[in-house]
C-alpha cells in the first residue's frame, strides 16, 4: 500500500460523503494524475476500497499538496507524505482549499483533456473562468463549489461508469427550455478501469455545472417556517395564518407535471405492463422484510403494508413509464421570485447508477413530495409528542399543502395524481418504510413521524 493510500485509508471514513461507514476495509489502492502543476499543485485521484464482505466502490478524491502546512486548512488536512529526498509534502482536500478550485472551470472553457479526464462545457453560456469556488457546507454524498454568484459545481464522489442522470436528465431539459431547472454549463468525465484494467467501460461522470440561482429560497426551509407560523398562532387554521404555503405548494405542483411534461417529450418512454406492476410490488415487499429486521415495530404495518403492495400487483391503472427525479423532497426544490426550480435528478445516490436511469412513474415523484409535506408538518412534534392540539393543527397543515400540490399538479398536467390511485399509496408506504430505517439508524428520536403515517397509510382500508 502506497503511502497516499494508507492516510485516505484513514481519512475518508470520516467524511460526510463517504457512503459505506462501518464497513470494515480489506484493502484500498488509488492511482492519481496531476490537473494542475502551479501553486497549490493539484492532483486528482481514484480511490478504489474493497470491502472484507466482499464488495467496492470507487472515489473521486481530488488533492491539493502544500509544501508547509497552513493553520487556516486544519479542517481539510489529509496528511503529510514524505518523498525518497525527505522532502515532506502536505495533502489537503482540494475543494476545501479555495486556492485550488479555479483549474476546474478554466479546464472546463478549454473542453480539456487531462490524462484519463475529459471537460465537456455545454457552450451555453458563460462560465467564471479563473474565480475561486467556495464549499457548499451542507455537503452529503457530494461536494458542491459555488463561483461567485454565476455558477455552482457538483462534484460526484462515488464514481461508477456511466452518464450521471443529473448531467443526462438537467442537459434534455435545457434542450426543451423547461424554466424550473437552473440550466447545464458542463461536465466533466474520467476513464472507468475495470478491476482487470479494461477501459472498454463508459466513463464515469465526475462532476457537473450549473448556472447558480441567487436570491433563492430553500423549500424546506419555506415550509417549515410556514409550520412555525401556524403553531405561534393557537386560534387560527391553517388558511389563516400570514404564513400560509398551501398557494406555493400549489405553484410547487404545477412545476413538477412541467418538468415531468418535457422528461417525458425528451426522453424514453413506454407503458407500463403486468409484469412491472408485479416487479414493484415484489421489490417494495422484500425492502419491508428487510426493514422489519432494522425497526421491528414495522411488524405491526406488515400486514396492511402488504395489502397496499397487492393492489399493484393486481393494478390495471394505466400508467406511462419515463425518467422521474427519482428523490423529490421539499430540500430538492427552490423557490425564486419567479417560480420554482429543481435540483438533483440524479436519484437516490445509494442506489446503483443503471437502477437510477430506469423507466419508472411519475407518481413515485409525487409520493416523494407528500412524504416531504408530512415530514416539513411533524417534525417539530418530536419533542413534544402528547400535544394533541400540535398534532392536529400539523395533519391539517399537511393535508392542506398536500392537496395545494395535487391541484397544482393536476390543472398542469390534466392527470389528478391524489385520485386514489393504488401506485401512489404504495410509493408512499415504501417511501414511509425506507424513512423508518433511516431514521431509526440516524435519527431514533425522529422515527415515529414514518411509523404515524403509516399507522394512517394503513387504516385506509
């Protein structure tokens, strides 16, 4: 192992985006390329870990080298490597270190290539050529640079080969001119090396650029303040408190049937057929069974868990196939003064990237969005969860911003997709399921807002 190989050995678990922490290591190698000679020096690595369970992943790990080490770079020290003269050179996350984010963009206008990497700008618009980038601190399984006010740049830690469906997805809705996306400047790709060393693979997408939107509001945040408001006012519903988002909610659904409007006009579409039907519900049982072992109190939900999961699988409800988002929450969405924008089509990250670029449905979209409303309602009952009167007020909350979005959706779109449609409950359900083990794996505490909707998914009947 190479001295680089053993410190991200003990680095990279202790990062926010790396996506397999607790899984013991069986070996890691990386073999790197420099991007850019000047001051800092400015390599850029792959990282392949291999797991004692037998299975990998590959990481994007881009590092800037210092000759001395700089107070003002603690948080993003990797560690110090010493060369066959004793000359110590000093690692740095390089998106972290603002003197080495400008080679990205300038690589990027100069539709380089750079060893195994290939800079694809879109030819658009402009891109802030030779402006430092600032790090986005909400970082997760990516890490995000912001250009000034012009530009914000994703780069994608895991790699796998492929054409990310965010670069893939936010470049056909450029194309149809949706206005709720914030349009693609470019992207950047890497060589893909198989295990063996074949580079016969698709290259792996590396990172992408967006036009920045300034002066935007995020949904979440907007929601929850909406929440706030109604829970300071004791006496008023939720109609009539200054704060009311149900009108923005409505906004919200008229812009995700526009985005799923033009996904479908651009991209790869056809009908959903039985034996889809019976694949989802197949696929939605095995991930309860596999959440029962993780939250055993989603035992006493099996049985109308699984009653919901059948009437998909029996569903004669005709249903277009076509790319989705994929991961449609409150926190994927902005509001500006002229509409609503939408982040992040690449999916659950998580899931595997051909999974991710599969046909799918419209309403698991949807069902990504109510879920959201419920979250953005309850989530301040946490702490005091015998409030019957919060409790109340937070269902009317939802319930009224939920229908705000189907409305919306449905006079865009001329579909309602709140009708009762079978598919819609059960990605909701399966949605409410994946929320109980990640809450109960992240957020103990926060679990009972999944486990109440589904005690109200299931009582339907």
């Amino acid at each position: 192992m190479s001295a680089l190989a053993g410190l991200l050995r003990e680095w990279m678990p202790t990062q926010r985006w790396f996506g397999s922490k607790g899984r013991e290591w069986a070996d890691v190698t990386e073999d790197g390329f420099f991007l850019d000679r000047s001051e800092p020096v400015l390599s850029v690595h792959r990282v392949r870990v291999t797991y004692t369970d037998g299975g990998g992943d590959t990481y994007l790990v881009p590092i800037s080298w210092r000759e001395h080490q700089l107070d003002e770079l603690d948080s993003a020290f990797i560690g110090t490597v010493t060369g066959d003269g004793g000359q110590e050179s000093h690692a740095y996350d390089a998106m972290r270190d603002r003197d080495a984010t400008t080679p990205w963009l300038i690589h990027l206008v100069n539709a380089s290539t750079v060893g195994p990497m290939h800079f694809h700008p879109a030819g658009v618009a402009y891109i802030p050529e030779g402006m430092p980038g600032d790090i986005v601190s909400t970082e997760q399984s990516n890490t995000s640079l912001v250009y000034g006010s012009e530009a914000i740049f994703k780069l994608f830690r895991r790699l796998e080969p492929g054409l990310n469906p965010d670069v893939e997805i936010h470049d056909a809705l450029r194309r149809a001119e949706n206005p709720h996306i914030a349009p693609l400047l470019g992207h950047i790709e890497i060589d893909w090396l198989s295990d063996d060393g074949d580079p016969s693979n698709e290259p792996a997408t590396v990172a992408m650029l967006q036009t920045f939107v300034p002066n935007a509001s995020d949904g979440w945040r907007l929601a929850t303040a909406s929440v706030r408001d109604l829970y300071a006012e004791g006496d008023l519903h939720a109609d009539e408190v200054g704060g009311d988002f149900a009108a923005d909610s409505e906004r919200l659904g008229a812009a995700t049937a526009s985005v799923h409007k033009d996904m479908a006009a651009v991209l790869p579409t056809e009908p959903a057929d039985r034996d889809w039907y019976a694949t989802m519900a197949r696929q939605m049982g095995e991930r309860l069974d596999a959440a029962i072992e993780v939250v055993p109190q989603l035992a006493e939900h099996a049985e109308g868990l699984r009653r919901i999961y059948a009437t998909v699988a029996e569903s004669t409800e005709p249903t277009v196939r076509q790319r989705v988002h994929g991961d449609l929450h409150l926190g994927q969405v902005l509001r500006t003064a002229t509409g609503w924008i939408v982040l992040d089509f690449e999916g659950e990250p998580a899931r595997p990237l051909a999974s991710r670029r599969e046909l799918d449905s419209p309403m698991r979209d949807v069902a990504g969005m109510l879920r959201s409303f419920d979250y953005a309602a309850r989530h301040m009952l946490v702490e005091q969860p015998e409030d019957t009167q919060r409790a109340y007020r937070a269902q009317e909350w939802a319930e009224r911003n939920r229908a705000a979005f189907c409305t919306g959706y449905s006079e865009a779109s001329g579909l309602d997709p709140c009708g009762g449609s079978p598919l819609l409950r059960a990605f909701e359900a399966d949605k409410a399921v994946y929320e109980c083990v990640y809450e109960a794996r992240n957020r103990p505490h926060w679990l009972m807002i999944p486990l109440d909707s589904l005690s109200r998914l299931t009582s339907r009947d």
